[in-house]
C-alpha cells in the first residue's frame, strides 16, 4: 500500500476510499492495510459478508467525491457479490471501474468457486455483460482490475489495452457476440484451464479480513549453515535463480522457481500452502520484490535468504546437486526407440493442443504434484516445455520426491522441436 499512499502524496489528495469490486480469489485485498495507515473507509458490497468493518454497498448507490461520484452497479458472474463503479462526471458518465465483469476480450472467469454453481455465475455473468455494462454510451472507458493472461481471467492475453471503452468491447469482445443466454455460458465455460492452488484460501481470507502488516516485511539474512539447519526442520528453500543456474547446481529438495512477474503465481501453485520459507536469490535486491508478491498471495511466513546465495552453500562445505539434462537433437534419438523415457509435457492443455511430441503425456505443471502417485519410478523421464522455466520448476518437484532418472530438455522445448521438422501431433494424440 506505501505505493498508493506515495501516489496520492506526490498529486496532494487524501485517500478517502478502499473500494472492493468483490471478494477476491487471487490475491489478498490490502485495503484493511490502507486502513491502518491511512484513516479511509473500505466500501464493498452488501452481499459479500465482510467481518470487518466496511460501507455495504448496493445498486445505486453513490459515493459523492465533489466534482465527480461513483455509482454503484450491481454486477455478478465471476462472483455472486460482485460490484462495479460507474464515474459520473457533472451527470454524465464518463467511466466505469468493471472489476473482473468485463475486460478487454473478455471477463473473468465463472468457475473459481466450484464447477456446480459456475453454470449459475455465467447466466448471472450474461445479464451484468447484456443488460447493463453494453447498455451504457460506447465513450465511457473500461478500467478492470487487470487485463487477460491472468489465471483469474477468461480473457486472452493482448486486446486492445486499458483502458478499453464499451464501444471496443461491443465491437471487439467475444463474449459480446454471444447474445443468447445458452450460447453465452456454453462459451463462458469452455476452455478454462486449470489455476493456482493458492486460490481456494483468499475469499475465506479477504471476507474475515487480511492480517495488517504495518508495511513490506525485509528478509533476514541467513548463513547457510542456519539455513541448512532451518531446512531439516520442515522449511522450504525456494531457489529463485534463473533455471540454467538451477540446473547448474542446487540445494537438494529445494524448489525451483524462477524470480519474475509469475513469481508469486508460481511459488503458490507448487509451494505448500503456509509453510514457512527460506530463498536463495541471484540478486539481494530481488529480495524485495520477491516478498512484495508473495505478501499478497498470504504467503508471509518468509524466514530470510541465503547469504552469499549457492557459493556461500558451497563454501559451508554444503552439498549440492547437478540437473541432468538432454537435448532436442538426444531426444528425437530416443523418443521412438525401445525402452525410451516417459515425455511429460508441463504446458497448459491448451498448449498442449496445438502441437506436441507424439506420445508425451500431459501433466499441467500446476498438477504434477497431485500426479506423483501414479508416474512409474522404473521409467526414466523427461521434462518438456514452451521454455525452460516450467521444465526447472517440473524437475524440482519430481526430484523432492526421490526420483533420479530425470532429464530437463536444454533448449526451448516443444516450439522448437516442432520448428526443427520433428515429429509432432495436435489435439490428444
């Protein structure tokens, strides 16, 4: 929240607001942190059940800011509760705060709270989208709270960028084109993949309200004979380097998942949840960011980091582990032969569609883990991607579970395989 707080700094305003589009499901709300460093009100909707105390807020309702108010519209399909906020200026509305009921090409998606009521959200989804966001002038602009490519969205990566306008969407959007109620949640159904395990715990989380950290908590920093220490007693070590340094060398059981804007997604889909963590970092000023994420996924019982990173283990007299990897050109040698490894493809169903190795088999990397049980140990394996990240991360985990016939493909993995003229298949084959 010190960025918002900053901002409003910077422009000399008072934060009088933390308004809530709805009860969020990726992510912790820090409007409660707001609160405390702040003084504002937190406004959601009535129906969201919040045990903290909030403005409930209902359709029509307004939020008087002197030359401009919010209004309140009513606003479910990716949640029942879910609220936007039309800006009206001297009358006239000029914009409209969507949160996830519409964004550019799409909407967030029906399904995070259960397959059973997710055809229930999508015909509610179909009235907000029909009968009232389309009904409004094609000038007023569209600001959601994030674009596609979110696990939390329905909405292809790309679009027209934010902020869009009713008018793009009516023209652009295809959930827009879908104007029967049958056809509309049949193509609001179709195609969602899997998402982050995280995601269960941050409704219950955000409705009795998120701990207040009082600001972004700093690593400590940890020797490695402390860390090594801290890992027998059922402490996670996250290796945050790239994943060709990972493969280079690495602490045995350590997951690895790579610093970057997926960062925290990534952590929360392999990592149990709540337990504690310690890092291994390529760079101390990643550090934090790194704990700027994964705060806002409640991912906050973070011990510190390795100091001196993997030359500090090394120097400890510590032991480290080698990943054995192949490439495409050993691959392709072995992938059709007698006795050759098991393939699996870590990419989302839908990448997988498009073009894979004959034969591989599909485990989305956010579900290896629920898969263990069933992957034969007398098999070697081999790990394919879209790039290596995935493949790293894939490794890491089947390595935490004892296995040691485990190859990462050291190059781009199945586009490049498909480029080079390699045998490849489309669809489940």
């Amino acid at each position: 929240m010190d960025r918002y707080i900053d901002i409003a700094a910077q422009r000399g305003v008072t934060i009088a607001y933390a308004l809530e589009t709805h009860v969020h499901n990726d992510f912790i709300s820090g409007a409660r942190e707001l609160v405390a460093e702040t003084g504002c009100q937190v406004g959601a909707s009535a129906s969201g059940g919040l045990l903290f105390p909030s403005l409930r807020l209902q359709e029509n309702d307004e939020i008087d800011l002197g030359e401009f108010k919010l209004r309140v519209i009513h606003s479910p399909g990716h949640t029942p509760e879910h609220i936007a906020f039309l800006l009206e200026e001297q009358g006239n509305p000029t914009a409209i705060f969507t949160g996830g009921a519409l964004m550019p090409g799409g909407a967030a998606r029906v399904d995070l709270l259960g397959p059973r009521v997710a055809p229930f959200l999508a015909r509610w989804l179909h009235n907000t989208i029909h009968e009232k966001l389309l009904k409004l002038p094609d000038s007023v602009l569209v600001y959601p709270t994030h674009g596609g490519g979110s696990f939390c969205s329905a909405a292809a990566p790309g679009g027209s960028g934010i902020p869009s306008s009713i008018g793009e969407e009516r023209k652009n959007n295809p959930l827009a084109f879908q104007t029967g109620e049958a056809e509309f949640v049949q193509f609001a159904l179709s195609g969602l993949g899997s998402y982050p395990k995280y995601f269960p715990h941050m409704g219950d989380i955000n409705r009795r309200g998120p701990d207040v950290l009082g600001g972004v908590p700093r690593l400590a920093s940890l020797t490695a004979l402390s860390a090594h220490h801290q890992l027998e007693e059922n402490v996670a070590l996250v290796d945050a380097r790239p994943e060709i340094e990972h493969n280079l060398g690495h602490v045995a059981g350590s997951f690895a998942v790579p610093f970057g804007n997926s960062f925290a997604t990534w952590v929360g889909w392999v990592v149990p949840w709540g337990q504690p963590l310690i890092f291994m970092s390529a760079d101390p000023e990643h550090n934090e960011e790194m704990v700027r994420q994964l705060i806002r996924i409640g991912y906050d019982r973070l011990n510190g980091f390795v100091d001196g990173g993997i030359d500090g283990w090394r120097s400890a007299g510590l032991a480290v582990e080698v990943s054995n990897r192949i490439d495409l050109d050993a691959l392709n040698a072995l992938w059709s032969q007698p006795g050759a490894p098991m393939i699996i493809d870590v990419r989302q169903r839908n990448e997988f569609h498009t073009g894979h190795i004959p034969g591989a088999l599909n485990i989305e990397l956010g579900e290896l883990q629920d898969h263990l049980d069933g992957l034969p140990r007398e098999v070697p394996i081999v790990i394919v991607r879209a790039a290596g990240m995935r493949a790293t991360i894939a490794a890491s985990i089947l390595h935490r579970d004892g296995r040691e016939n485990v190859q990462v493909v050291d190059e781009h993995g199945t586009p490049a395989w498909i480029e080079r003229g390699y045998p490849s298949a489309t669809g489940d084959e």
